[in-house]
C-alpha cells in the first residue's frame, strides 16, 4: 500500500511552520524523523492533506541550559544524544537511554519530540521524561504554553497536542550533583520496544524522586507508594510483595506473565538506581 497524495511542506523557520499548520484549511501532519509517521502514511492510518516537515528546522534542533532547565528542542535525535554532541546531555541519564532505542538507523532520524507526540506507551522517551519531571514546550501560531510530562500523554497514541500545535521543546529540571537514576526494559529482541520498562530518578538536593513503570496500555505511572519507601528506607524497600503491589495498582489488568515482567524491570532498575 501506498501514502495517499498529499503537499510535502518543508518551512524555513519555526514561525513559518507554525502559520502552515495553524492555516486550518486541511488537515495537516507534523513530521519530525519520520520514523513512525512513513509507516503510518504507508500504511494508510493517517491521510493528512500536508505534510510539514520540521526536521531541519535549525530552532528546534539546540540544547540550551539554564538557571532553571535544560532545554531540548524537539528536533534533536535519538543518535545526537546518544553520541554526546550536545555538552549539557553528556554522561546524563538521557545519553544511556537514547543508545538504546530501536536500531542506529532510527537513532540517526528519530527525534525526541517526535517520540514524545507519537505517545506509544513502550517508547523510551515517554516513561524517560515522565521519571524526569519533564516539561513539554507547546508552540502554536498563539502561543507558547508548558505541560507537565505526566499530563502531556493522556492515552496510548493519544496526547493533549491540539490541531495546529507542535512540541518545541523538552525541558528537564538541571540534576544535581547527587543525582541517582536507573533505566531497565526488557524486550523480546535488541532494538524493538519494551515488553515492559521502568525509569528511576532521585535527586536529594531537590528531594525530587520518581519510579515510573512504562510499557502499560496508556501512559507510564508513577509508583508513588514504592518512591516513598525507597527514598526513605532504601534497598530494604524493595521486597516482592511491595513491588508487586505497586505494579497492581498502576496496571491493575496485567496477567501473571507480565507481573512478573514489570516485577524484574522494577527490582532492576530500583536496584541499578541505588548502586
Ligand atoms: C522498527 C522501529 C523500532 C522502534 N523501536 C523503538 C524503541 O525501542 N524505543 C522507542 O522509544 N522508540 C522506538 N521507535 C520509535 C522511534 O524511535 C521514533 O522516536 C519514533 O518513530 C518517532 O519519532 P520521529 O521523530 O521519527 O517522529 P515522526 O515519525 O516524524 O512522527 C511521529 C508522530 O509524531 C508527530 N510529530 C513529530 N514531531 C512532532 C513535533 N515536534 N510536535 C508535534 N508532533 C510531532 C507526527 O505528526 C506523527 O504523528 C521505533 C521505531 C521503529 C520504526
């Protein structure tokens, strides 16, 4: 099967991209890597009459730092991050996770920003940033407006993008110096998405702490319980039976088999985390 006809846009600037999508004439589609949205367009699931191609927009592809985060347009890749261009993301959390999402050929086009819009619930960034305490920059012709990470995905492949917004920006709060995090997922082969997956960040100087389970039917849950007792009892928090009471109140419908999943992701990454 082919993509159906449609005008392939590519703007000059990020304000140009913003008049193309917010015109409202037709119904147009953000591309970034082009990593998902070409399979969907192949396969007839999205049949946009434009195609706005943001990927070399030069706004949108910078990591900037400042008193208060750092910001990463949406545009950067996968593969940039996990190759250290950018000097701020260097030896972080985000540089272990982007080496391993899919394969290199999809690092190399993949972006944050469109992983972060396409809201599969297995997809690194998502459950990554949630752990975090993300921000997510929302441009449009209006405005610019900020939505917390854990509010942003509202469903599996559903967010709270609306018809002429963009994601601009990613912006995470600076780490400390103290900062601990885990990263685990398992998945049936290297490069494919997570069976299950889990992220963990403390950061003391903030008392910012976060367990999140990702790989759910709809967005990543923060296991706020099991956060609490391990940021104040430690590895003595981790037993089977509170690990596995905080998989059943995120993801009440899991079977057995993938109770057990998320438990050896949880215990992994909690454990990674406090090593
Ligand atoms: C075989 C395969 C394996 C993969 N494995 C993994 C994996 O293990 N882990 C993982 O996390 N990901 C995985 N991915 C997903 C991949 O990493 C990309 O992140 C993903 O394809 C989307 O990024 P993209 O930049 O290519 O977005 P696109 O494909 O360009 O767009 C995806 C969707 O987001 C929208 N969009 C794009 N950019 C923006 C923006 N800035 N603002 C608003 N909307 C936007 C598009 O309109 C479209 O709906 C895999 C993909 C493939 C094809």
């Amino acid at each position: 099967m082919k993509a159906v006809a449609f005008s392939y846009q590519a703007p000059g600037s990020l304000a140009d991209a913003l008049a193309r999508l917010g015109a409202g004439s037709d119904i147009a589609k953000t591309m970034g890597g082009g990593q998902s949205l070409g399979p969907m367009l192949n396969l007839r699931l999205t049949r946009p009459d434009t195609v706005v191609d943001i990927a070399r927009l030069p706004e949108l592809r910078e990591v900037s730092v400042t008193s208060d985060c750092v910001r990463i347009g949406a545009c950067v890749t996968h593969a940039q991050i996990e190759d250290g261009v950018f000097e701020p993301l260097r030896g972080t959390m985000l540089q272990a996770v982007a080496g391993g999402i899919a394969y290199r050929a999809i690092r190399n086009r993949g972006t944050v920003g469109g992983s972060l819009a396409h809201a599969d619930p297995a997809a690194d960034w998502v459950v990554t940033m949630t752990a975090l305490g993300a921000q997510v920059e929302i441009a449009s012709a209006a405005e610019t407006r900020m939505v917390p990470m854990d509010g942003f995905m509202i469903g599996a492949y559903t967010t709270v993008l609306e018809d002429g917004e963009l994601i601009a920006a990613v912006r995470i709060p600076p780490a400390s110096a103290d900062t601990r995090w885990g990263y685990q997922k398992l998945c049936r082969k290297t490069g494919e998405f997570a069976e299950a997956s889990c992220a963990a960040y403390f950061d003391a100087s903030r008392r910012f702490a976060r367990i999140v389970l990702g790989a759910l039917d709809g967005p990543p849950v923060v296991l706020r319980e099991l956060t609490r007792a391990v940021a104040a009892q430690g590895a003595a928090a981790l037993t089977v039976q509170a690990v596995d009471q905080a998989i059943a109140s995120a993801a009440p419908d899991k079977d057995a088999i993938d109770c057990k999943l998320c438990r050896t992701v949880v215990t992994r990454c909690v454990t990674q985390m406090l090593n």
